[in-house]
C-alpha cells in the first residue's frame, strides 16, 4: 500500500476561481467561446451540476447553464501551479510520474521510513495543497498504480481514499468496467451487451475468453479485475527523441502539400523541444507509402536547435531527396536531444532572427494556447 495518485479537482478551473474570488461558488468553464465553436476544457464543479463537462462544445455548456462564466485557457499560469504542486510531491519522494499537469503517481515505499505511511503522507501533500496554493486534490493510496487511480477518483472533489490489499476485491466487485484504465467507451459498450456490466462480472470471465476478445490486452484486463497491476511509477523519463507524424485520410501525392504538412510537424516537433529545453541534432524523416511501406532517412543538423525553420529544411531537403509520392503516412523526429544551454560559437544570423522570433511567439502560445500561433505561410494556405 505506497503508491499514491492525485489528481487535482477542476484544476484549471479551480484556479481561475482562486484568482478571482467573484467567482467561488459560481458555474464557470474554462475553453474556447461558443461564437468559435470553441469547447469546455474543464468546468467547476458547479457548473458539472448542470451538466457540463470537458470536451462538450462551449455553446451546448452555455445551453445547459445560462448562467456560466466562460474563462479563457491560460497554459502558462497552469503550468506554473502545476510544478508548484510537483514541487510538493518531490518533497516526499523523488518516484514521482506525472500523467498531465494535474496528476501523478508517487511510489513512497523509500520515504516511509522518514515521513510515516503512505497514508499520512497523502494526507500531509493534501493539506499542503490546500494551505499553500489554495487548492484541492483528491488522493487515492494502494497497493499499485491501478488501485490508487481508482481511488483516487472514487470521492472526488477534495477525496481521501486508502485501500489496503485485503479490501481491494471488495472495492473493485461494483465498480463499472468503464473505470478500468484503458477501457473506453466501445469497449465497454462490448462488454456491457454481453452481460458485462461491474468489474466483479468481469473477473468471472475466463483469461482464454478475454485473450480471444481483447489479443494481448486480454491478460492485463485479467489481472485488472483482481486488482493486480505490476507497472512500477515510472519517474520523468528522459526524452530520447520527439517526433510527430500524420496519417492522412487517403494518400497524398501532391509535393506542396506533403511540405505544407511537413512544415506544420517541424513546428509542433520543436515547440515540444522548447517545452522540454531540449535542442536537438538530427531530424529523420519517416514516410509510409500506400502499400505500407516504411521508410527512414535522417539528416544531421549544422547546430543543435529547437526552431521550426531548421528542422523543416532539413526535413523538406530529405522530402525532395528521398520521397516518392503518393504517401500514406509522413513524420518528423528529432534526435541526438541535448540540453538547452549548449554553447555555440558561431552564430547564423538567419537563426539569431529566427530565436528571437520564436521566443515572442511562445508567450503567446503560453497564453492563448498551441493553435494561436500558425507560421503566416500556413495561415496563407489555409485561407486558399
Ligand atoms: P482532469 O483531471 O481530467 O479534470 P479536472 O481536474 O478539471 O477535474 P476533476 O476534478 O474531475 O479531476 O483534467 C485536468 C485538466 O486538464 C483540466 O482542468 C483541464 C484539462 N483538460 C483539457 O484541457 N481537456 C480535456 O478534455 C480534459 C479532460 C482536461
Ligand atoms: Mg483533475
């Protein structure tokens, strides 16, 4: 019974609310406006009662609730209490793995010895939450990662949940299998015409039946519904490259539009290096042709970077070198990660420009979010 998840409640929007005290005990939603077709990323909990939840489209939350605030999403703040809130959990441990900027798992089985079990530590980092930045997390303890994500969720807001190993059973037997991590909607959907509706049903079921139903799947699902799960926390990994690819609806031939996509993943690619403050050495160019093909080339890079331009010439030279159209598939990778603070002599001045450039524009992606910024040559495209 060490590992504990926690999951902050309403994060963005409980941060919103604890900035601006107007709105504590209101209905309010944090995402894009209704005029924009912009959707719910998270609403308080007051504004749940009426319906509204992540993902559902702002103008449907508006319909549902009258009365809701409708905040914009502002990254950059989240990102700032998010590691202050991490930086509570590393004071307990340092196996600690986070899942997004609101939750985590920590394994506390080496920092017993020194705060107590795992339940009074849980208990401390809630309370710290709440008297340091104002804020509540629900924590769930057990004796692995799919327990406590279990409970965690189980009372949530402002939740406290521990399940020993001898409750574990009892706890699962009425949970819906939906709450089974990996287990979405269709699946369960699948399993519920079968008569499969409560995790206890589900540990009725042979391992052969769910291997046939489920593949490889099959066997975790299995020791799901004893409550078993060996997945050890697994601290920040180190970032040994970052890539992105995209299939395309059907196969694209045409050489322009492949560069424009391109250009798009070199984009993204390298504001992930930046989030990171990783910069990067080699670029590798991945394409599937229609008959499932797979082919890699890769391009060292003059100096190091972590810009858009450097990493789409160097993808695009390796487009025109070794790319055949109609594609299927295509993808940008970074490699050879370094960090940030690299020391170059030499300078390009075209790159200098290019650093500034980038750096204004990341404030306004921290503020209004990754889709605000597009290269002006994409906005051109997209308006054609
Ligand atoms: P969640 O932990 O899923 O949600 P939450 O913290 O708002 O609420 P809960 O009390 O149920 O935990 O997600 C954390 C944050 O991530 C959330 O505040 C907003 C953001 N988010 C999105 O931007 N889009 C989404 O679809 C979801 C689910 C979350
Ligand atoms: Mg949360």
């Amino acid at each position: 019974m060490h590992i504990i998840h926690i999951d902050m409640d309403a994060f963005f929007a409980s941060v919103e609310q604890r900035d601006n005290p107007e709105l504590k005990g209101r209905p309010i939603a944090v995402g894009g406006r209704p005029e924009s077709r912009g959707v719910v990323a998270t609403a308080s909990y007051e504004a749940r009662r009426y319906g509204v939840k992540s993902a559902m489209p702002m103008a449907t939350a508006l319909k549902l609730c009258p009365g809701l605030t409708i905040l914009p999403v502002n990254h950059h703040k989240y990102r700032q209490v998010s590691e202050a809130v991490m930086d509570i959990f590393r004071s307990y441990t340092p196996l600690i793995e986070p899942i997004s900027l609101d939750e985590a798992f920590l394994d506390v089985r080496g920092s017993e010895k020194l705060f107590g079990p795992a339940k009074v530590i849980g208990m401390a980092i809630q309370k710290r939450i709440k008297e340091e930045l104002q804020l509540s997390a629900s924590v769930g303890i057990g004796p692995n990662k799919f327990i406590a994500k279990l409970a965690s969720d189980y009372q949530k807001p402002n939740g406290f949940t521990v399940i020993p190993q001898d409750k574990v059973l009892q706890f699962l037997v009425p949970l819906p299998v939906n709450k089974i991590w990996g287990i979405g909607e269709k699946t369960a959907a699948s399993l519920n015409r079968v008569g499969i509706k409560t995790i206890g049903q589900l540990r009725d079921l042979p391992l052969e039946f769910l291997e046939g139903k489920f593949g490889k799947h099959g066997k975790i699902l299995y020791g799901f519904a004893r409550g078993e799960d060996t997945r050890p926390v697994e601290p920040e990994r180190e970032v040994k490259s970052v890539g992105k690819e995209i299939t395309f609806a059907g196969d694209i031939g045409d050489m322009e539009e492949l560069r424009h996509t391109l250009q798009e993943l070199a984009g993204k690619v390298a504001h992930r290096l930046r989030q990171e403050n990783l910069k990067s050495g080699s670029v590798m160019l991945k394409i599937k042709y229609p008959d499932f093909q797979l082919v890699t080339r890769t391009e060292s890079l003059p100096e190091p970077t972590n810009l858009a331009g450097p990493i789409y010439r160097a993808a695009s030279q390796l487009l025109a070198k070794h790319c055949k159209p109609p594609v299927r598939l295509i993808g940008v990778t970074c490699g050879k990660l370094t960090g940030e603070r690299q020391i170059t002599l030499f300078r390009d001045e075209q790159l200098v420009r290019e650093e500034k450039i980038t750096s204004a524009l990341d404030k306004l992606r921290d503020r209004y979010g990754e889709d605000v910024v597009k290269l002006a040559s994409l906005l051109k495209k997209d308006r054609k």
